[in-house]
C-alpha cells in the first residue's frame, strides 16, 4: 500500500468513504463526480488517508477521469499522493477494460460490425502517448483468435510491420487480418507511410492466402478507415 503519513487523519474521511461506498452499491457511478469514482478506487490503494485531495490533484493535472486512466505510469507517479500502488491500480483499470472487450464471448463471435471492431482498436490504442501498432488476427468466419500489439513507438514500418505481421498471422494460422495504429499527436489524416505499409501488408498477406480487411487510424476519440477512403 502506498506509504502514508501517520499523523494524516482525518475524522471523517471514513465516514465518507463508506458513503461512497455505498452509494456504488446502490446505484452504480450514477450521480458521482469524476473526482468521487477517483476517490472510490484510490481508497482500495491508500486505505488510511483522505484521498479526495489526490483525487483533485489527479484531475487538475489530466483534466478528465479517462486521460487519468490514459496516463503512463511515470506521469502519475508525479502527481503528489500518488505511489505505485496507487498508479499500478489506476493503469489495471485500463488493461481490465482491454480484457473485458476481448472476453472469451467475443472470440466465439464474428467481429464485422464497424463499430465493434473500433471499440476494440480503441480501447487498445486510445490516448496513449506513443505510437502502438495493433493486430487483430481472425479465422475464417472473421471470429477473433488474437490481438497482440506487436510494435511500440516510430520506426521503419514497410520494413518491421509486414515481416512482424505475417509471421503471427501464420503463427495463429489466421485468415484475415485487422491492424490499427494511433496517432499521439491527434491527426487522422493518413501519413504517406501509412498508406504504403498498407499496401505492401495487404500484397504481402496475399500472398500467404491472408486478407487484410482494413486499416484503422485512431487519434484521440476518433477513428478513419483506410477502406472506407478508397487506400486498400
């Protein structure tokens, strides 16, 4: 738990926090600020302390409860009354809503509906401060086997991308294939190296028997289709 000062009480920041509590109980995060969800979940981290202060903090320095949770772990351990503890549990957060979206129901199912397939990209990709490449790998029917990031910031992607790609592709012995990248700086307009990794991925895939079904760029909260643009 995170370190905290012995002489730090406050008489009532319990009572509140079980009010919280409570309130979850009852009626979900209806009706609770974003600064009171921070504080339901930072009490699990820093169970002794009032943590509504650190709650505040967290949100004057992100600005809204989902870029805390976008943020890397190093950026929240700056924010004063933060530890590791606090800043591991506020990033599983993400990585659970990550599992949850790709649960074991949605591998029995066929990803083919738009918005599913951005939900997905999304979740993984969404308010991250480097560029992530994202892979989707499908069998026949277009069910999900896999999704695996296979590459973390800028690099040579007609060299790294294609070869990385379908060495998993065959790996997960997939028929088509999804990728998706993100843009950190909030662009959705598809560089030029963009649109030559998605042709050279797409001749390469074919000629494994692989498809390539799209190319999804996500900046912020927004999605673009380099199918839906005429580039595949």
């Amino acid at each position: 738990m995170d370190m905290v000062n012995k002489k730090d009480k406050n008489p009532d920041h319990q009572g509140h926090r079980e009010r919280l509590k409570k309130r979850f109980a009852d009626q979900g995060l209806d009706g609770l600020h974003d600064y009171e969800v921070l504080e339901l979940l930072l009490s699990y981290a820093i169970p002794r302390r009032d943590v509504k202060p650190v709650a505040k903090e967290l949100l004057r320095n992100f600005e809204t409860l989902k870029k805390v949770i976008d943020a890397p772990l190093e950026r929240l351990r700056e924010v004063s009354g933060v530890g590791l503890h606090s800043a591991l549990l506020l990033k599983l957060c993400r990585e659970i809503l990550v599992l949850y979206l790709e649960a074991p129901e949605l591998k029995r199912q066929s990803v083919t509906s738009p918005e599913q397939i951005a939900s997905l990209c999304r979740a993984r990709l969404e308010g991250l401060p480097e560029e992530q490449f994202l892979v989707l790998f499908l069998d026949n029917r277009h069910r999900l086997i896999k999704s695996e990031v296979i590459h973390r910031g800028t690099v040579d992607m007609s060299v790294v991308y294609p070869r990385e790609v379908l060495s998993r592709a065959l790996k997960y012995r997939a028929a088509a294939i999804l990728v998706a990248h993100n843009h950190p700086g909030g662009s959705l307009t598809p560089s030029l190296d963009d649109l030559r990794i998605t042709q050279e991925l797409k001749n390469a895939a074919l000629t494994l028997g692989v498809r390539l079904l799209d190319h999804l760029i996500i900046a912020e909260s927004q999605v673009v289709s380099l199918k839906e643009l005429g580039e595949l």
